[in-house]
C-alpha cells in the first residue's frame, strides 16, 4: 500500500498572515494528503530540517513579506546540502510574475498568486509526486 503524500507548509520569517497558509493545509489534508503544519516565522534552516525529519515529499512556502527572493534561494541551497533533491518547493503569496519566472529558473516548482483554487495546487503535487517521487 502506498504512502500517502508529505507536505509541510510553512511560513517563513516575520511574515504574520498565515490565514492562506492554513486554508491550503487543509484542502491538502483534505484531499488525502499528510500534512505538516510549521507555524509562523519560521527561518529556512528550521523549514530544511522539519522536511528532513519528516520525510515529506514537498514543501509548500506561504509568503506575503516580499522576501521570496532570498527565502526561497535559501530553502533550495539548504536542500542541496542536505542531498534533498527529490523534495519540491513550490508556495504562493504576493510575488510577481517576473521573479516567479526567476525562482521557476533556479529549480523552485509552480508558484502560485492569491486566488489560486486549492484544487489546482493539490492536482500540481500530486501529480509532482508522481513523476518524481518513488515508495
């Protein structure tokens, strides 16, 4: 029998608003995932090591503080380090177009805006998962 999928969502630095963040745990729960649930500021050490102890298939980054550009490269240089590279990052949040573009190029998955149906972003993991992941 297989696994189901692993996801941590987390909030990262001094980002309060984690209303987004709880609504996608939920409709990933929801949908038969196991979800891991980091809570509010979170450093991107905290959020490699919470997905390495828990094992998870993807990790989903809520942010609205504009500071996308240095918490996901950190997340991704962290997971290279620790050799995670079969674990997704993907996440959502006020970031613009162009610098979705520019996290997509450095290896970060589908980034999605304010708005986005929970179903499309659980129909993105799994089927991530599917193709990358291995039970």
């Amino acid at each position: 029998m297989k696994r189901p999928i692993r996801v941590l969502v987390a909030k990262v630095g001094l980002d309060g608003h984690d209303r987004g963040a709880k609504v996608i745990a939920t409709a990933l729960r929801d949908a038969g995932m196991e979800v891991i649930y980091t809570g509010l500021r979170q450093t991107p050490e905290m959020v490699v090591n919470a997905a390495l102890q828990e094992d998870v298939d993807a990790i989903g980054i809520s942010i609205l503080s504009g500071a996308h550009m240095t918490v996901f490269p950190k997340v991704m240089a962290l997971l290279k380090e620790k050799n995670m590279n079969d674990v997704l990052i993907t996440g959502g949040g006020i970031i613009p177009e162009e610098d979705m573009q520019a996290l997509h190029a450095l290896g970060v998955g589908k980034l999605f805006a304010p708005g986005a149906a929970t179903s499309e972003i659980v129909s993105y993991i799994t089927e991530w998962v599917s193709v990358n992941r291995s039970f």
